[in-house]
C-alpha cells in the first residue's frame, strides 16, 4: 500500500473535533490565575506552566503523529517547519512562521500572530516578568524530547509585554540517538 | 510609501476590538490543558472535596467573564432579571457558545422549590476522563458546575451549584446532571416581582 501523503494543517484541523476557542482562553486563565495565587513568585510560576507543557506535549507528539502522518523529517529545518505549520494549526487553529535561522541550521525563531491563548489578557504591573505563554515552550520543549531531540525553548517576543508578535527562539541542543530498550541476548 | 499604514498598536486592551466569537481550538488541546489543570490541582489537595472544590473556583472565573462576554456580545448589554430567563440564558446561550450545542434539558426539581436541573448525557470536560475506584464521586464536572456557579452569581442570583452522576436505567453510562439550588433571597425577590 503506498504511503498516505502529509496532509496539510487545514485539512487535519478541518477533520477533528473542535471547541469554542474562548473556552479555551478562559480555562487557560483560569490556570494561570490559580497559579499565580498559589505559588506567588513570578518565576516559579514560569516554571511550572514549562512543566506543564513538557507533560503536554509528552503525550501531544504521539496524537500529532497519528493524525498528521507525515513522514520522518530529514533535519532540524523540516521539523520546525512542519511544527509551524501542521502542528499549531491543527491544535490550536493558527499557523506560525519560522523565520531567523542561524548558520548552523540548529536555531530558528518560530513566530506566531495570533495566539488564542492571550485574548482578553492584559499583564498587570505585579506580574511584569510573568511569561503567560510558557505552556507552549514546554510543549514543544516535550514534543520534541519524544522525538529523541533535547532541545531549548526560549521566548524573544511578547504581545502581553508590548512586542507585536510571539516570538519563540527553539535551539537544537542534541539529537539523542534512539536506544533499544531490549537487550538481545539476555 | 503612500498608502501603506503600519498596523496599529492598541495600547490599551480594552481599545482592541472584540473577537467574534468564532475561531476554535482542537479538542484535544482544550482536553490536554484541561487534564493538566486536575493534575495539577490533585498535587495540591489531600482529598477530594478540596479538589472539587478548586476545579468549581477555576469555573467560577470562567463563567464570570463568560457572562460579560456574552451579555455584550450576543444580548446587546441586557442581562436577564428572572430566574427563568437567566436559567434558560445559561441552558440555551451559554451551553451554545462553550460547548457548541445547548443542554440536553432543564428541569425543575420536584422536591424543592429553589432546585433546577440541567442535564447532559456527556460533558465535553469529561469525554477523556475516567475516574479510578478510589476517588468514588469526584466529577470532573465540578468545572462546569463552578461555570454555571460565576455566571449565575454574577448575573445576582446567588446559588449553590454541583455537578452529580445520575444513573440512568437502560444505559450503561450516567448522566451527568448539574443542580443548581438558589439561595433564599432569589426566591424572595422572584415572588416579589411576580
């Protein structure tokens, strides 16, 4: 049977099930409102939205896989690039650009316009150093990891703190070879 | 160059226009944000009120802003008055928007007079959920009764609302019923107004 080819971010996201994107906002907020009264420090409620998004994207990677069938990406290039754009329109309905490559091809920028997970959103002066977005450093942070490539996920941009566009810098830190788990002889 | 404007810059979020209402998420992102929610809520709890008692908090915000968004958006600025309307707001209205259908129905309780129920065979939050043995009752549906709780007490009918299983016979899975029971004053000023 020959291959299924890729099929694009709209066709995937046109094909599940979908949700109001509101109620997604505002169970976002809701999470990071509670975190932030729990945990009161700034940074460690950075931390734990990472964290957070690392467990996500654990478990994301597996479900973009069955759904999206594309077929193994030959460098770190092609894995940004279908990240951008099958990965976040079929998740969350909008496509990123990846744009800045460096010369080695391990470090690229991944830039969104529109984020549904900041509407409505305004950072209060207490919270200036908060990253309201770092759910989804963690989460590609997670995905890639599954994928057997340690990578580092850092924010450029940031609407909330008056840039115009998100801006996430992804830096190809090793691509950790596949172990078999089994040994063959025992 | 002439005719070409930078695109603007709202400083102010409350000068950006306001989104229609339209764009959608994937399923399965809202489920995995919502999982992430209930386990990180289960760290911080040692038993399972406390944690019902959270996730209702996380809703309660939820529908607070909710009911804002909607009465501007969808009413035109009105806000219902009779317990009624705001019912049938929340059963019709609010169902629609969040979850893309209305509720399965609304029912009034027979044994008391401040009970109302609105029922769903299968709630959204709930689809990829399975609660183990150990937990016995918690429902996940604790968000969506926290909803109803902020968009009711926002709107001044200030009530207790919880979410409950309901077996059904002839089918395999519960129902999942929200009861809202209102607090005396709302009856008071419901028999006022006649």
């Amino acid at each position: 049977m020959a291959p299924v080819a890729p099929r694009s971010g709209d066709a995937i996201f046109a094909n599940i099930e979908r949700v109001n994107a509101e109620l997604f906002t505002l169970t976002y907020g809701a999470i990071v409102r509670q975190l932030l009264t729990d945990l009161e420090e700034v940074e460690e409620v950075n931390k734990q939205l990472d964290q957070m998004g690392y467990n996500i994207g654990i478990r994301l990677v597996d479900e973009f896989l069955a759904k999206s069938n594309v077929s193994r990406c030959v460098d770190f290039r092609e894995t940004t690039d279908v990240i951008a754009k099958v990965g976040f329109k079929m998740f969350l309905g909008v496509t990123a650009s990846v744009t800045n490559w460096d010369a080695e091809g391990t470090c690229c920028s991944i830039v969104l316009e529109d984020n549904p997970l900041v509407d409505f959103v305004e950072l209060p002066d207490t919270c200036q150093g908060l990253y309201y977005c770092n759910i989804l450093s963690g989460v590609i942070r997670g995905a890639l990891d599954m994928v057997s490539m340690k990578t580092e996920v850092t924010w450029l941009r940031d609407v909330l703190r008056g840039d115009d566009v998100f801006e996430l810098q992804v830096k190809l830190l090793k691509q950790v070879p596949e172990e078999y788990p089994y040994k063959d002889d025992e | 160059m002439i005719g070409v404007g930078k695109m603007k810059q709202y400083s102010n979020i409350l000068d950006k226009p306001l989104t229609k209402g339209k764009q959608e998420v994937s399923l399965s992102a809202f489920a995995f944000l919502f999982s992430e929610l209930v386990q990180y809520n289960q760290t911080q709890v040692d038993n399972i009120g406390e944690l019902e008692r959270r996730l209702e908090d996380a809703g309660y915000a939820v529908g607070a802003r909710v009911l804002e968004l909607l009465c501007h958006r969808e009413k035109g600025n009105r806000r219902e008055t009779r317990l009624l309307g705001i019912l049938s707001f929340v059963h019709s209205t609010v169902w629609k928007v969040l979850f893309g259908k209305v509720a399965d129905s609304l029912e009034k309780g027979t044994e008391h007079e401040d009970e109302y129920m609105i029922s769903e065979k299968e709630l959204l939050v709930n689809k990829f959920i399975s609660i183990p043995k150990d937990m016995g009752t918690f429902n996940c549906g604790a968000f969506v009764a926290g909803i109803v709780r902020g968009v009711l007490d926002s709107a001044g009918f200030p009530a207790v609302v919880t979410a409950h299983f309901v077996p059904m016979e002839g089918q395999q899975r519960p129902r999942m019923t929200i009861l809202i029971k209102f607090a005396e004053e709302v009856l008071r000023r419901e028999a006022r107004l006649g």
